[in-house]
C-alpha cells in the first residue's frame, strides 16, 4: 500500500504519513514531517526497501538543516538577493529558510522522487517558492549558483568525500558555500570556520541524544576529511 500510493500521488503519501509540524528551532517554518505514531516512523529501512521506497530522509527535520534554517533567517545578508542551491535538501527545510530570509531563487536538489515532492509540499506550505529538481548535482560546477547549502550531507564516508571536494571546487570558483553538521563523523576537519552554533531539540528515535550541538560552518576552500 506504501509502495502505491508513493508510485501513483507521492504528496498525497506524504500527508497521509507525515503530519504538518512546527520545526523546534525554527518554529516559523512547518513540515510534513513522521511522528513516532504514524506508519512511516515505525517502519525500518530494511522494511521500505520491501516495498521499493528508499529510506524517508526527507520526512525529518534534521539538527543541520535546523540550524541553518535558523541561521539564514537571523542573518539574511548570506542569500538575500541571491541565487541560492539547497543541496541533498531532504524536506527542503534549508532552502525554505532562504527562501524566507529573501533570497532571489531557491533550487533544491534530492535524488528521491518523493523527497523533491515533500520539498514542493512543504514550500507551498510556508508560501515561498522553490524550484526543486530530482538530480545528483555534484560535479555541476557552472550551476549559476552565489550560494549552496549543505546540512546534514556528512553522515556516509564516500559520499562525504564526493560532496566536501565538490563544495571546494565551488568555492574556488567564488561561490560561498555553507554546511549545517551536527558532528557527524565524516565531517571534514579543516577548511571552514565557524559561524554559530546551537543546541538543536532531536529525537533519540533519530539520535543518540535529545538535544545536538549543531554548526552552521562556512566553507573556505578545499578541505581534508
């Protein structure tokens, strides 16, 4: 039944199995988001591989793309006027803040179908606007870009690697890139510098811990893992 509705109207599976939720660190922006009492939440990865859905990344709000949600809308000078990427976006929490801080365009990026339709839902649910794209972009260097978020993208080792020395290269190409990490472990260790931190309410469902010292970093070049 999962595996259906997903298939046949993927935001019509995202309301049946979410429920619309204020964000605890940046409560001006709701998403459609699993609750420990709905299906979706109760499901294991091995369970929505079954039934031929990839793992619902963009059915949480993760401490990185609250943290920097919470940054861009407190300090909009980053993406205001500008042309801004959400990448890895999962429920297009990020981009949504940019898009709130006044930001010129936002275009968010995810390879799960149904994870680019929740960041349409969810956009449409906070009245901004955001272009979203079903697309591996890394590599892309000619995007058109001034700024590319990415929270929450260093939790899988060759993948971290693939994405940080991405984001060098856009950097090197003038673009600022700014990362959202809660300390994951493939965090890269050098090239960035700190531009706030808070304490971000998770779940232990999700986490280890209720509560995840989490980072907004800026990018400043090509950075060793």
């Amino acid at each position: 039944m999962l595996e259906q509705a997903a298939t046949l109207n993927p935001q019509k599976f995202i309301r049946r199995n979410t429920a619309l939720t204020e964000t605890p660190l940046v409560p001006e922006i709701k998403l459609h988001v699993a609750s420990e009492f709905l299906p979706l939440w109760q499901m294991t990865e091995d369970e929505m591989a079954q039934v031929g859905l990839p793992p619902p990344f963009w059915a949480f709000a993760w401490a990185g793309g609250q943290a920097m949600a919470r940054f861009l809308i407190d300090h909009p000078e980053y993406v205001a006027g500008k042309k801004v990427l959400d990448f890895g976006a999962g429920s297009g929490l990020a981009g949504i803040g940019a898009a709130k801080a006044g930001a010129a365009r936002v275009t968010a990026s995810e390879i799960d179908a149904i994870a680019v339709a929740s960041i349409l839902l969810n956009a449409r649910e906070n009245n901004v606007a955001i272009d979203a794209l079903e697309a591996d972009l890394v590599g892309i260097l000619d995007g058109g870009w001034d700024v590319v978020l990415a929270a929450d993208v260093c939790y899988e080792g060759p993948a971290a690697a693939r994405i940080v020395t991405w984001l060098g290269q856009l950097v090197s190409n003038g673009v600022t890139v700014l990362m959202g990490d809660p300390g994951r472990t493939y965090f890269p260790k050098t090239g960035h510098e700190k531009l706030i931190s808070y304490a971000v309410k998770t779940t232990r469902e999700l986490e280890d811990t209720d509560l995840r010292n989490t980072s907004v970093w800026r990018l400043l070049g090509p950075a060793a893992g």
